[in-house]
C-alpha cells in the first residue's frame, strides 16, 4: 500500500473510531456477565444493523450511532483482541471476564 493509502485508511478509521463510539471499545467496558466476548463489538454493530431493539441488554453496551461505519474498525480490533477474548469465552484461567 502507499503511503497516501494508508494515511486515508487511519484517518478513516480514527473518524470511525472517535465520531461512531467504536462498539468494540463499548463492549470491552462493559464487563456484563453472560454477554457475549468474542467478536462482541462486531456482533453488537451486526445486531444494530438488523434492528435489534435491546442492546444495552444483551450485550451491556448501546450501540454505535452509525454501525455501518463502525463495522469494519470493530472487526479489526476485534481480531486483533482474539488472543484475549477465546480463553476468555472457554473459560481459560486469565483476568478476562464479563463483556470482556
């Protein structure tokens, strides 16, 4: 990629990120037990998107303004936070719990 590309791509997803309320972030705050850990801020925007009435229920976050532009910087760090939130949801014996 070349510079400008990814000098776009940062700018977009730091827009995403600030303006979008990332649902990764919301979700990894939430620490409600029974909520889902893996890919959580993903799966918050999906549910969003389908019109999912309960948010803060379901997964101890409300959801993003904007899901759709939220998406893709949520399944970003939400890959990139799967060496935590796995032995989280299988139970392993790290500090990670709750919403994450």
């Amino acid at each position: 990629m070349e510079p400008r590309a990814v000098a776009r791509l940062g700018l977009l997803l730091t827009t995403v990120l600030v303006l979008g309320g990332c649902a990764t972030a919301r979700t990894l705050d939430a620490a409600k037990p029974g909520a889902p850990v893996v890919y959580a801020g993903t799966r918050l925007d999906l549910y969003a998107l389908q019109g999912g009435c309960c948010a803060r229920e379901r997964f101890g976050a409300e959801a993003p303004a904007w899901p759709v532009l939220d998406l893709p910087a949520s399944a970003l760090l939400d890959t990139l936070l799967l060496p935590l939130s796995l032995p989280a949801a299988i139970g392993g014996r790290g500090s990670v719990r709750g919403g994450l």
